[in-house]
C-alpha cells in the first residue's frame, strides 16, 4: 500500500470521495469475508457426496445469502418516521424497558410466593399486559415506516 492508501479519515489531503471510496472497499471486503465463512460452514454442513443435490443447496443459500447482502434500507421518511427517530421517543422507549425490567422484580418475587401455575394480583397482570401492548406498538410503527 502506498502512503495515500494508509492515510487515515483525518489526513487533510485526502478527499472526501478518496474516503468514500475506501469505506466502500472496506465493506466490502468484509462481506466478501462473510460470504467465505459462510461456505466454509456449508462445506461443513453439506459435504460433497456422490449427488449434485448438496452443490445445488449450496448455491442456492449463497445467491441468497449475496441478495440478503446486497439489500440497501431506504431513508425512512416523513411524519411518522421522525416520531419515531426523535429525541422525546427514544426516551418513552427507554423509560418503559428501564421501568419493565423494574417491574421484573415484584413480578417475578409474586410470582414465586404464590406458587408456580397460580395466578398473580390484576395489577401485575394489567401492567404485564401494558408493557406488552406498548413494545408491540413499538415494533409495528418502526416496521411501518420501513
């Protein structure tokens, strides 16, 4: 590698395509390494026999295992998409998992004074239930705007 190769981001005389250009490569490279352990395992998993069955799985796994690589998310956009990316969401999403794994504790000590298999007061209930409902509510508005 010459000097303009090893030169890092923060080398000025580097443009900003030069680095681009080398992210892109490195990445690359990268999945190209994922690709190769990939067949590895599935020489490992299906060996060649006399058949050409096991070749054909291989193959396929593989143009499929390329496409999944070669897929680009798009930019999520409008109203919905900056609710969810926003600063005020993130924090109602982590105060309700900070708070459920809170909420574990008595859960699971009610849990384990009453006996396994009995049920457990309404109130656990409903706020098992509420954490439930809003971590499913989560799930499907970020999956809506992708």
């Amino acid at each position: 590698h010459s000097a303009a190769d090893m030169a890092g981001p923060d080398d000025e005389s580097q443009s900003s395509p030069d680095i681009v250009i080398q992210e892109t490569e490195r990445q690359f490279w990268e999945q190209e390494e994922l690709v190769v352990e990939v067949t590895e395992r599935l020489h490992d998993i299906c060996p060649k026999g006399g058949g050409g069955s096991d070749h054909w799985v291989e193959v396929q796994v593989l143009r499929a295992f390329r496409w999944w690589l070669q897929l680009e998310v798009p930019e999520p956009q409008g109203f919905l998409a900056r609710c969810i990316q926003s600063t005020l969401w993130n924090f109602l999403a982590s105060f309700f998992i900070a708070a459920n794994a809170v909420f574990m504790i008595p859960s699971a000590d009610a849990q384990m004074r009453l006996g396994v298999g009995s049920d457990v007061p309404l109130e656990y209930r409903v706020l098992e239930a509420s954490f439930v409902a809003f971590f499913v509510a989560e799930l499907c508005l970020r999956l809506l705007v992708h």
